[in-house]
C-alpha cells in the first residue's frame, strides 16, 4: 500500500512545495485583509450578488482570514455565505451553489481590492496619456460622463471606450483639467496607476509553506467540485481539457511565474486523479489491497486481470476524447 500511493504522495507533496515556493519567490508579500480600509472595489457581476463598493469582507461561511486574497478565493463561488461590513453594520451575502456560473463570466472580475483613488504614478512618452498632457499626480474622476471614483471604476468602464476617443478629467492639485484622449483597442492610454496604499506584510518561510499547502488544498477543492459538476451534469463533458489545453493554460508568452503555478496545481490534479478507485489507476490498486489488507486473502488474478483491463480499456477512451475535445476546440 505504501508503494502504490507512493507516487500520489510525492505528486502532493511536489504541488504543495511548487505553490510554496511561488509564494515566497515571485509574490513575496500579501495584503492582510483588516488592512483593506477602504473596502472591496464590487464589479457588475459582485453587484447583481448584492455586494457593493466599500463592503469589508469579515468572513465567509463564518471563518476569517489573515490574507485578502482568502477572503475573495474563488470558493465562495461554491455556495457560502459572506459576511461584510457596510457602514459599520455586518450584513451576510448567500452566495448559491450555482454562483460559480458567475466566475465563468466575469473574467476575475468580482471583488478587488481598488476601491482606492485611481492616481497615475507615471505616463509613457509618446503615448494618448502624454499627448493629453497628464502627469504623474493627477488623479483621474471622469471619463466622458461616467465619474471615476476609484481604480476599480477606472479598470471597469474604460473598456466601452476601447479604440475610440473621449473625454478624460483628472485632478492636478487643485486644479479639475478636461482633455481629449483616444484610448487604444485594450482601452489603454499609457500610464500606470500608483499602487494599493495597503500596508503589505513580507512572507515568512513558515508561511509559504502554511499558505502553499492553503493554495494548493483549494485549488484541489475546487477541481473536485468542478468534477462533480461534470458526473452530476451540471457541468458539460466537454469541460475537460487534455495536452493541448494545458499548453495554451500556460500561454504563449514565457512566464516562470505561471509556469511554476500551473504545474504546481498540475501536480495537485495529479495526486486527486490517480488516487481515483479506477482499476489501472494507483487508487484501484489500492482499493484491491485494502480489500487484502481486511480479509487477510488475495484478490483473484483473474478478478484482477478483468479488472485492469476494464479500467485501461475506459483511461484509453477518456484520453482519445480529451485529445479530440482539444482538436475540435483548435477550430471552434
């Protein structure tokens, strides 16, 4: 038994190192959630949910966080409810077991933490910013009609202009300048937004691995739940993903930060997936030698055989089918 579950084991223990090492190389600090003062920035789809911009997020499903990033995790998707603080008052949010339909749609973009000033740090030379004559300083509150009270506001409703010219207004001291602007087909005009004025906290090597195992049991968390949504059929087959959709997961572009984090949670599925009770997989195996290890008698060889040559038989199909799932995908 040790043996066979050897290699599951070392699949997790290998994803939740990768996880952990991602965090104390490439993200090196967090945001505590208390030190979120101005609240959550709510886009559309967090606020047809019933959150609103400045809601702070206390707890969900009754449990706290020390790291914003918990508060928001996509579990919450998954059927929970969500305590926040409005106005000194805590008011609870029940979000559905069918929430996660949201997640599919809105791109990431539920709760952040940008309900804060959209202030520019710099603007790139040559570009829509530079030419409309914005500094570094100005504060940015309309564009066309639309207020722009804060960076989430600025990420959200920039996007209508996308390749198209409008009208910018920003603060400069105070001084209220209007210029025209053209904004690219990403929405983008040339300048960078100063950082959260959040107070970030270093992370320890302790905590790595703390919230490396915390990361990598939640993305397994949810992988489980997105197969159950497949065997209950909530969720179409054609979800599953094989070879091809792994590589265009990792992109086209070279990124050691997002290589390490998608093998990591590779490593992780692997784990969950091979301890499966399928016979050819190492949780069949398993299960035949925990039937051994409780009756004190072998199971039969031809039991086995059978056994095995089902379950390759059904592995085989279910490779051929994600193989073909992603070629048909290519051409959609």
């Amino acid at each position: 038994m040790i043996v066979i579950l050897a290699g599951v084991m070392v699949n997790l223990i290998v994803g939740v190192l990768l996880f952990a090492m991602v965090i104390h190389h490439y993200e090196k600090e967090y945001i505590p959630n208390n030190a979120v003062t101005d609240g959550v920035y709510a886009f559309e789809a967090a606020r047809n949910m019933g959150f609103e911009s400045g809601d702070k997020i206390v707890s969900v499903n009754g449990k706290t966080f020390e790291r914003f990033e918990d508060a928001i995790s996509p579990k919450m998707f998954f059927g929970s409810i969500v305590t926040v603080n409005r106005n000194g008052q805590n008011i609870d949010i029940v979000m559905g077991d069918s929430a996660y339909e949201i997640m599919k749609t809105s791109s990431g973009q539920f709760l952040q933490p940008f309900n804060f000033p959209a202030k520019v740090d710099s603007v790139m030379a040559n570009t829509a910013a530079a030419k409309a004559g914005m500094q570094a300083g100005d504060i940015i509150i309309a564009l066309d009609t639309i207020a722009i009270p804060t960076y989430g506001a600025w990420i959200e409703y920039r996007m209508a202009y996308a390749d198209n010219s409008t009208n910018i207004t920003y603060l400069r001291g105070n001084d209220t300048i209007t210029s025209s602007i053209t904004l690219d087909t990403n929405a983008m005009i040339g300048i960078a937004i100063a950082s959260a004025p959040y107070q970030f906290k270093p992370y320890s090597i302790l905590q790595s691995v703390k919230y490396g195992w915390n990361d990598a049991m939640s993305n397994l968390w949810m992988n489980i739940k997105g197969f159950g949504k497949i065997f209950s059929g909530k969720e179409k087959i054609t979800a599953l993903s094989g070879p091809v959709g792994i590589a265009k997961i990792y992109g086209k572009v070279w990124n050691w930060y997002r290589f390490w984090s998608i093998t990591g949670l590779i490593s992780i599925i692997l784990a969950f997936m091979n301890v499966l009770p399928i016979p050819g997989l190492d949780g069949g195996h398993a299960i035949f030698t925990l039937v051994e290890l409780v009756t004190g008698k072998k199971v039969p060889d031809s039991v086995l055989q059978y056994a095995q040559s089902i379950g390759m038989i059904l592995l085989l199909l279910l490779m051929v089918f994600v193989i073909g799932n992603d070629i048909f995908k290519l051409f959609m």
